[in-house]
C-alpha cells in the first residue's frame, strides 16, 4: 500500500481524507471522542505539509437524507478544539459535495482542514449499484487532487467515500490504516504465545466468523458477554431470560466438540430480575441460573479466573464486554479483564467500539494497552480472514 509520502509534495494540493469519526452523540455533547483522536495525526501531517484537507466522514446512520440528527457540525467543533493547539483552523461545509462544499474549497486555505457534512445524507455512499456509488464518488473526487484513505473503522464497508474514490484518484493509506492494519498482522501471523483471545458483547451472530478462524489460531478463547448463554444452553444448561440465540446452537455446539479444551465459558454469573441498573444482582452458579432471572456479568470467580488467563498471555486480543458495563453492577467481569489487559507483557489489543468505550469510562487510560483499535467490525472482518474492499482498493494503482 501506498503512503502519503509516496504521494510527493502535497503543499497546494487539495487532499480528501476519509475519516472515521463516527463517535457517539447525545444532546449534541460527544461522549467518547476517542476516534476524533485517533485521525488527528493524519490531519496534521498532511496541514503541516501545505495541503488543503477535505475530510469525509459519517455518523452513524441517517439513511442517505439530511437529518439534523446526525449532523457532523458537533465533530467539526471538537475537531476545532483539537487542532487548535497545532494553530490549524477547521471549517465545516454543511453539505457533502454539492455547493457549500464546493465554495468551502475553494476558499480553503494551504494548512487548513475542511470537513464535509455526513457523507451518508447521500443515498449513493452505500448503494450496492457501483455506478451510483462511482457518481458520488466522481463528486467528492472533483474535490480534491489526491485520496488519503484513513478511517480504519469503515475500511470493510464498500462505499463510495471508501472505496470508489480510490480508484478516481491518486491514494494512499494514511497512518492510522497502517497501524491497525500492522497490529492486525501480528494477531495473525505467528503470534507470540500463548495467544488469548476474549470475546463478549451481545450477540455471538456477530462473532461466529471470528470464532471461527481464530479458535485454530488461538491457545485460549475465554467467553464472556450476551453470547455466554448461547454457549451455556448448548452445553445442556438452562439460561432463564439471558440473551440467547437459538438457531446459532448447533453451530456452538459443534465449537465446544471440536475446540473445547480451548475454550474457556464463566463458572458463575450475575443475574439480575431485569435489564436495569437498579434491578436487585446476585451472583449464581453458570448451570444454575433461575428461570425468572437474566444473566448481565461474568461471576467474580470467572472473572478471576480470566484475568489470570490474559495476564499470562504474550498475546491478548479481547472484542466485546463481558457484561452490561454501561451499568455499574454489572461492570466487574469487563473492568477485571481490561486491567489484566493492562498487565501483559507482549501485545494487547482492544477492538471493537463498545469495548473502546467500556476501557475509556472505566477510566482507563489508552495507553495502558498496547492498541486500541478504532474498528470493531473492520477488525473482526480482518480477523476472520476476509479481503477488505477498502484495503484492497488501495493495493490498486
Ligand atoms: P463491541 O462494540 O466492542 O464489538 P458489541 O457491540 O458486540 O461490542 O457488544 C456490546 C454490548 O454488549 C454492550 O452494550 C453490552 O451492554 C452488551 N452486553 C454485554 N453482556 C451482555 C449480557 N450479558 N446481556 C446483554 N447484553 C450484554
Ligand atoms: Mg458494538
């Protein structure tokens, strides 16, 4: 892959960045701005270079309308905030190509960022038709002399702002793509060992890919989360109102008789009468869990047990929560596992955007571990031994 060096002397040039700075908004106040960070370095070598800089990016999912609910112009004041510092004005056009963003570049300035609105109040960014996509992708192109392709999280999405534009314009990757994609590689390719793996969150539907490649590649794949159950209820045990998928059961199933000595499932869990922060927790035995109660943690004995399985690995990849950390009850399995996380001495990695988040508001500090990725989906993707279309294109001369 090509880099923004091997693009020459940028000074003048207009360049288009697609940014990942999907990060969550509530009331117009950003909680975890830790993407927003993430593509800073990017930024600024490229406006400390003299280059024009025109961010694409998206918020979560407005459905290809204009949608005052996802309006980027709360990112553009935080990227302001951000890059103030290093003396880089931000400017903010309140449309993706059409004529504020075509006026906002042309009054760009050399060592300026301009971002564009959410690129997905376009209906062309994610339609599956290619010449619809490539439209829009010829309008953003129109925009810019050169294509730097930063915004880790989307690189598996094919879109036009991530795909299509590359091919419409001289690219390159920028550095947060390099890094996640290098960290990646070391998860892959001859990892030192033991290799932990630690999956949770809600669904296993969503993990069963990753499961899957990863369970040979592995020496440990310690379970948490929502999926826990599904893998409990296979295993014969009855999981109350827990989470659970019964059509991935036989998939499961076949898992735990293939790669059982591998995988590690909770020995307790907490319950709790109902999904909420307030409802009365207990902690019970993980093949007797009542029927009226739900499982929201991994029991303190499991998350021992797990901790010491992370802190003696050389290699530590974890995707998803252990429990419903965005309640304090139900946070203990998720804070033990971080802070073994923060104990190994090797490679620990963080994906996923949940997770992120979870590390951040249990007041951990990101560089406790040795890399957070911005990509939850792209690095599963990645992981599960997938081509990512957005990589892909940028092998591409
Ligand atoms: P990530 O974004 O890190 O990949 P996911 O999106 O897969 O993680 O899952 C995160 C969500 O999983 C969190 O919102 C958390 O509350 C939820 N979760 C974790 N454990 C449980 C559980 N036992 N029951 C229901 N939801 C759970
Ligand atoms: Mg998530």
């Amino acid at each position: 892959m090509k880099t923004i060096e091997d693009l020459g002397d940028l000074a003048g040039q207009r360049v288009l960045v697609r940014s990942d700075l999907n990060v969550p908004i509530k009331d117009e106040v950003i909680g975890d701005d830790g993407r927003i960070r993430a593509s800073l370095p990017t930024l600024v070598k490229l406006a400390k270079a003299g280059a024009k800089v025109i961010v694409t990016a998206h918020l979560g999912r407005p459905k290809g309308q204009p949608n005052p609910a996802y309006t980027l112009a709360p990112v553009a004041k935080r990227l302001g905030e951000l890059l103030q510092p290093e003396g880089i004005t931000v400017r903010f056009a309140t449309d993706v190509t059409g004529d504020a963003a075509q006026t906002a570049v042309q009054d760009l300035d050399e060592g300026e960022v301009l971002l564009l609105e959410n690129v997905r109040y376009d209906p062309r960014e994610e339609s599956k038709d290619e010449a619809e996509r490539g439209a829009l992708a010829d309008e953003l192109a129109a925009l810019a002399d050169v294509f730097v392709s930063d915004g880790f999280g989307v690189v598996h999405r094919k879109q036009a702002s991530v795909y299509d534009v590359a091919r419409k314009l001289p690219h390159a990757a920028g550095g947060l793509v390099l890094a996640e994609v290098d960290v990646l590689k070391k998860l892959t390719e001859d990892p030192a060992r033991p290799y932990v793996v630690v999956l949770g969150g809600a669904k296993v539907s969503d993990k069963l890919a990753v499961i899957d490649n990863l369970l040979a590649k592995a020496d440990k794949l310690l379970i948490g989360g929502g999926m826990v159950f599904t893998f409990l209820k296979a295993q014969g045990h009855e999981v109350g109102k827990s989470l659970l998928e019964e059509d991935q059961l036989d998939i499961v199933r076949g898992y735990l008789n293939e790669a059982g000595d591998k995988i590690v499932l909770p020995t307790d869990i907490v319950v709790a009468p109902e999904f909420k922060a307030d409802s009365p927790a207990t902690v019970v035995a993980a093949d007797a869990i009542p029927a009226d109660q739900l499982g929201l943690d991994i029991g303190p004995d499991s998350a021992k047990v797990f901790a010491a399985e992370v802190a003696a690995a050389r290699t530590v990849f974890w995707n998803g929560p252990m429990g419903v950390f965005e309640m304090a009850a139900f946070a203990g399995g998720t804070k033990a596992v971080a802070q073994a996380l923060t104990e190994v001495d090797g490679l620990s990695v963080v994906g996923g955007g949940d997770s992120a988040a979870a590390v951040r508001q249990l007041g951990f500090a990101d560089d406790a571990f040795g890399h957070i990725s911005t990509g939850g989906g792209a690095s599963l993707e990645y992981l599960e031994g997938k081509e990512l279309p957005g990589l892909a294109v940028l092998e591409e001369d």
